[in-house]
C-alpha cells in the first residue's frame, strides 16, 4: 500500500502525532462549495492556525483564533474546515465548534468534533479537496524603506475603510488597485497569497522569484484582501521572521506583526481581525436559516 493511501486510512494516529509534538491545525469558517458553479461574491478564506491542546475519541480541543494576542471568537455550531499537515502531505477535513472550555490564563478554548473523515490534498491542489475549497486572500507586498513613514498612510487606511463601513466612502470596486493609494517609503510591490494567521503574525505564501524582495529590507508593507467582509485591503506592518522553500518549490515566509512605528494601528487592525470573523460566521448562520 503506497504511503499517502497509509497515511490517510491512519489519520488518527497521524492527527495524534501532530499534537503530541505540540503541533497545530489551520483552521477556517467554511463558506461551502459554490452553487452552480457560480463564484458571486464568494470571498476568501481567512485561515487560522491554532495548536491542538487535548484529544479525545470524539473531540479535539484547541486554542481560540488569535491575532495580536487577542482571541477572535467563534460561535458554537459553526461549520469549519480544518487541515492538518504532515511533512509534505496535507489533509483536509469538515468539524464543527461544539463547545468551549476553559484553558490558561482565562483562554476560552474551542472543542470541535472528530472530523468522521479526512481527504488528502494534491500537491497542485493544496488547499482543496472534493468538499472544501479553500480561497486564500491576496496581500499586495512592499519593503519598507522607512519605518517612521507609515504613520499618514495607515492613517489613511483607517479612514478609507471606516468611511466604506459607515456608507459614506467611493463606491468603486477597484479598491485594490495600489494607484492612487498613499504609500510609506517603499521599493517596488510584489504580490503575495495569506496562507495563516496566528496570535504574532502571517504566514505567506509567494513565488521563489520574489524572496530577494522579502528579504532586502526588515519590514513590509502589506496589504490584505478581506472583501468582502472588509470593504478594501487592510494595510500593516510586519517584519520577516524566516522562510523556506518546499520540494515543488512553493515559498513559504513566516510573518511578525510589527506596531512598533504606529502603536495606534495595532487596536484597529485587531478589531478588523475580529469583525471578519463575525460576518463570515454569521453570513454562514443566515445560509443555514435560509436553507431550512
């Protein structure tokens, strides 16, 4: 029997091994496969890498979603889809938050149900299978030239997104087109793919052509593509922690948030973090109401 059949037909034992070296799941509020085959205003899938704290036959307990050390919530009911990876080998699989319970530091942890099944993801597919697809956000990428010159155009963004929420910003959809933004000091852009979030930081996903551009300056200046739970991409600031380069040459960049320069974007940005995950759980609450 080929070892990816092994593998998956042993996912327990597979799961179990990933928690017992203190590993994590990636985690994702799930929008359900498209109708029809139509995309209307589907979004992107915002995952959450989260470290699995206690199995049991019928459940797996895990820290909350977290960004800036803040817990984003979930609702229990909600319908996710989780991924566990092993080596170069990727599973995915359905779950849902059955409940909480109680962890350190007052950590409200979520319980989720044994997933019944898990479906091994291909190398060109790696984040699909037969029942979840998941959409991860674009994030367009600067070096920071100059640190201390973020101040007026993170300003800018908090402004340009509040006006959007309240009703009162352009009614354009080509919010993410950088021309006419306000840029800090930076070198030329490079686009990205938003692979997770966790409690400090991003994980990227981006082409082996742009690492001389990830690594030729300290920080970045991004901008994430949460629409349309967001109204236009999210600028921060962050600062590349490693990177490393997969056998089908996929590159991988660990992000640190970084506030350091503007201590008053950090509270907006966690905010956002928060409101994202509320409407895509309540949108898909609404689906469910519909549909019965």
């Amino acid at each position: 029997m080929p070892a990816s059949r092994s593998r998956t037909d042993n996912w327990r034992e597979s799961l179990r091994k990933v928690y017992e070296r203190g590993g994590a799941l990636e985690i994702s509020v799930d929008r359900g496969l498209p109708i029809d085959g139509r995309e209307d205003n589907r979004g992107s899938d915002l995952v959450w890498r989260v470290k699995i704290l206690s199995m049991t036959e019928t459940t797996i307990v895990v820290e909350p979603p977290a960004a800036f050390g803040a817990s984003i919530p979930l609702s229990i009911g909600v319908r996710l889809v989780g991924a566990m990876t092993v080596g170069q080998n990727r599973w995915m699989f359905h779950t849902t938050v059955k409940g909480f319970s109680p962890g350190a530091r007052g950590m409200r942890c979520a319980v989720l149900t044994m997933p019944e099944a898990v479906e091994r993801c291909s190398r060109r597919s790696f984040f699909r299978s037969s029942t979840a697809d998941l959409r991860l956000p674009m994030v367009q990428c600067w070096p920071l030239l100059d640190p201390s010159s973020i101040a007026a155009p993170e300003a800018a963004n908090r402004g340009q997104i509040s006006d959007l929420m309240n009703g009162s910003g352009p009614t354009t959809s080509d919010v993410t087109n950088p021309e006419g933004v306000l840029l800090p000091e930076v070198g030329p852009m490079f686009n990205a793919h938003l692979l997770n979030v966790s409690g400090g930081g991003l994980g990227l996903l981006l082409s082996p052509d742009d690492s001389r551009a990830l690594h030729s300056r300290p920080f970045l200046w991004l901008r994430v593509d949460l629409r349309p739970e967001i109204p236009a991409p999210v600028a921060m600031t962050c600062r590349a922690a490693h990177t490393h380069m997969d056998s089908s040459q996929k590159l991988y960049a660990g992000l640190a948030f970084d506030f350091s320069h503007n201590p008053e974007h950090r509270k907006f940005i966690m905010d956002l973090f928060g409101v994202y995950a509320e409407a895509v759980q309540a949108r898909q609450q609404t689906e469910q109401r519909d549909a019965a």
